[in-house]
C-alpha cells in the first residue's frame, strides 16, 4: 500500500465484507481513508475464474466515460504478498439495497432507483469501448455461443458438484435456440444486481456498480436480461421480485421496464427477451454449480457460498421451467 497508493499513510485495519463469494472482499481502514481489496480465493481455480486483474483493467476503462465505478489504485499479481493476487480501489460510501422490494426506501420514491438502474445499464451498453482501450476486452460477436459453450463445460467437467437434469436439457437446448438478432457488441457488467451497486445516501442515484468479475465484450440484451431476471426470482435465490406485488410496492412492472430500457437505448423492442431470461437463468445456475463444487473442495470463499449451493437445484429448474416458456 505504501509503494502504490497515493497518499497512504497509518495503521489499516482490515475485515471481510459480506457477500462476494467468488472474489473475496475486504475493507481496509486507516485513520484518514478507506479502500478495498479484491482478491482471488484460496485453493484450486478453474481456469479463467476469478480474474481480478481483468476487473481492475475494465473499472479503469469505464472511469475514463465516466460511468460510476470506484477507483482503482493498483493490482498485485505477486503471491507472496497476500497468497492471491488482488488490486485496491477506493471505498465508495453508499447504500446497498439488499432487497429488491426496496423495503428500506419510501414507497413513492422505489420507481426512481429502478430507473436509475435502468438508466446505468442503458448509458453502461452504449460505452464506446474500443475509445475507453477496451477492445480487446472479450470477442465481438458469436456470444450466446461463446457462453452457452462456457458454462456447459464447465458444469460438465466439476464432476465432484455432480450432474442435474433440468441443467443437462438446457445444456441440449440453448445452442439451438439463439435468436437471430445480429451481433450487437458492448461492455456487458455479466451481474448486473441492485445488489452490486451503491447508490447515493439520500438519493437515487448510483456512485459505483460493483463486482465486475464476469465483465467482458458481450451482447447488450444478454446484460440487460440479466438484470430484469429479477422479476422472474425469489428472493432467497437472488435479490428477486418473483410473488411481489408490484403496484403495491411502487416498483415498475416488468413491461414498464423492459420498455423503457428499450427506449433508452433505441430499440423498438426485444423479441428474443424470453431465451435471453432461460440462457441467463441457465448461466447463473452454472456459476451456482461452481460454487457447489468449490464447497465440497473446500475452497468457498464465504459463508453465502453453502446457501448458493443448497438452492442450486432450484434455480437449474427454474432455468428449465424458463426455456420451456421459451419454446423449449
């Protein structure tokens, strides 16, 4: 910190955040700042996972269009330093709404963070990435085959998480289904939750979108799918909305904001929106599986880590249930 922090000075305290099962996250304190550290977990890595220097490398990028994200102070790819590599970044003081209802938050004023969300995925897809250095950020085009491809292998090859069969019909499914929608390329966030985002203290407005890990050049209604997939979860599987009463709540409807999402970014509308809802269910229920298997090695890198993969044969159907309505 010392050698590649500006300004660092004192004793640093250090404690865990919550959450952030697959990078572990840390606050660190010293008398007259805070920071963060991300870092890759501890014991064996499927190759490709958990690439923190890919995530400082895109927060830097989208701090020069100025989206929100945190600064980032430097990355450390040396192992003897902490056991992992890591980078820091500053800590942005926010609120993090865990609950997608926004229980917290008075009822007429709920719409307002929706569209701020919508809005930063809107303003995050339009991004020039090849003039903020990102173009050789992932591949253009192909991405629905490129990630189907991805996740099946590896679910296929964590033979100690096991085989289900709702995620071995999709596996058959997916590839064979992409909509015809051309090859549309942005920067894709890839978790894009109101989880992984700190909004102002008073108002709704978003200081930084976090936790950039499966980030890449992807397709924009992917991310954005992504996103809206909350209305179709419950929420002791993500922070979903599936069960609410929305109109009670203040929240949009689904329509309404897959509608004004389309308006933001000059779509008259999204007609393959029901196989980018199974194919994002289908990835989340793959990562969940990595999870489920990094459990049994031993290697979870939080206390969240055995609920993701208790509730992993839930979400794998609900994929299934979700590519039937699609077609399937």
């Amino acid at each position: 910190m010392t050698a590649n922090v500006a300004g660092f000075a004192g004793d640093l305290t250090v404690e865990q955040f919550r959450g952030g099962q697959s990078n572990p996250t840390y606050k660190l304190t010293t008398p007259d700042h805070a920071y963060v550290l991300r870092r890759k977990p501890p014991g064996v890595l499927l190759k490709g996972a958990h690439a923190v220097e890919r995530e400082a490398r895109v927060l830097t990028g989208l701090a020069r269009a100025g989206f929100p994200v945190a600064a980032v102070h430097g990355v450390c790819t040396d192992d003897a330093v902490i056991g992992t590599w890591f980078y820091v970044m500053d800590m942005v003081e926010g609120r993090i709404f865990w609950d997608a209802t926004l229980a917290d938050v008075p009822r007429p004023e709920r719409a307002a963070y929706f569209d701020a969300m919508n809005a930063a995925m809107a303003a995050l897809h339009q991004i020039d990435y090849r003039a903020v250095g990102l173009e050789d950020y992932g591949r253009p085009g192909n991405y629905f085959s490129r990630q189907i491809a991805r996740w099946s292998r590896q679910y296929l090859e964590d033979d100690q998480a096991g085989r289900n069969p709702a995620m071995d019909r999709l596996i058959a499914w997916l590839p064979d289904n992409i909509p015809d929608d051309g090859d549309a390329t942005s920067i894709v966030h890839g978790d894009f939750r109101i989880d992984n985002m700190i909004f102002h203290p008073t108002e709704p407005r978003i200081l930084a979108v976090l936790d950039w890990e499966l980030s890449t050049l992807g397709h924009p209604l992917a991310d954005f799918a992504y996103n809206a997939m909350m209305y179709r979860t419950p929420p002791h599987i993500v922070a979903g909305l599936a069960g609410a009463d929305l109109e009670a709540l203040g929240l949009p409807s689904e329509d309404d904001y897959v509608a004004a999402y389309c308006r933001r970014v000059g779509r008259p509308d999204m007609p393959g929106y029901e196989f980018y809802l199974a194919f994002n269910l289908f990835r989340l229920a793959a990562i969940f599986h990595g999870i489920k298997g990094r459990v049994l090695r031993g290697a979870a890198a939080s206390a969240q880590a055995a609920e993701r993969a208790e509730v992993f044969p839930e979400l794998a159907a609900l994929a299934w249930a979700q590519a039937r309505r699609a077609g399937a």
